[in-house]
C-alpha cells in the first residue's frame, strides 16, 4: 500500500484521464472506499487561471478530484483509470476564488455508487474557509 499524501505526478496521471495543461489535481492526501481528500496548487502555468482560479477552473478541480477517487480505486487493483464524465452539479456555492500559489484541499464524500454513476458531495477549502462547495454526478463512459 502507498504512503499518503501521494505527489508523484506519474501516479496522479494514472489516475485521471486528463494532461497539462488542464491537470488541477497535484495530491492525493487521503484515500478511502468512500471518500477522498485532493490537492492542488493554483499556478499561473494552467488554464483557467488569471490573478485566480476562475469558477470553470474551480469546477474542474473539484470534477478532477472525484475521478482521482475513482481512478485511484482502479490504481491499487491494478487496472486503467476510466474515462469519465460530469453527469450534473447541483448545489454550488462559490464563496470566493482561490488566489496564485494558494493550495486547495477538497473533501470528497461518495454519497452513492452504482453501474458507473456516482453522487458526492465536494467542499473545496484553503486552509480552513471554505472556498467552495455542491454536489456533483459522475458517470463512467461505456
């Protein structure tokens, strides 16, 4: 079993379908049948970036973070990472955009799971105010 938190960008690659530069996703902090912490630091050398993380770059983020659950939990059984898509989001709040250099630490909650489509609840943080929040509907590409 790995040590967390997990940095190692070839690992975290393995792990989700994207690549730079749309990569939001730099730690895996904690990982469990049923939730995940992730990690990003927000850096000019990525889209959706300007002084701040913009709402799509946040969104994707937290998109990221989900399929880094997934994509992990086929990882550690040796298999390849699926493709897959944002079925909905529900409940955003966006309290605030995260700056340059700031790191973001996402909480992800599996709430359900079943035939490839899962429901989490997502709370985005930097340190300890919450930057951002919903829910958000994934789905396995068939």
């Amino acid at each position: 079993m790995m040590s967390f938190p997990i940095t190692s960008k070839e690992i975290l690659l393995q792990c989700i379908p994207q690549r730079d530069p749309i990569v939001m996703v730099d730690q895996l902090i904690q990982y469990s049948e049923n939730q995940l912490i992730a990690g990003h630091l927000v850096k000019k050398d990525r889209l959706f970036t300007t002084n701040v993380l913009t709402e799509p770059g946040l969104i994707e983020h937290m998109a990221q973070s989900v399929a880094l659950h997934t994509g992990y939990s086929y990882f550690i059984k040796q298999e390849n990472a699926p493709i897959g898509y944002i079925g909905s989001i529900s409940q955003l709040v966006i309290n605030r955009l995260p700056k340059m250099d700031e790191n973001i630490t996402t909480y992800v909650q599996i709430i359900q799971e079943f035939g490839g489509i899962t429901l989490v609840d997502i709370v985005s943080k930097v340190e300890e105010e919450i930057i951002a929040s919903g829910q958000m509907k994934t789905v396995i590409a068939k």
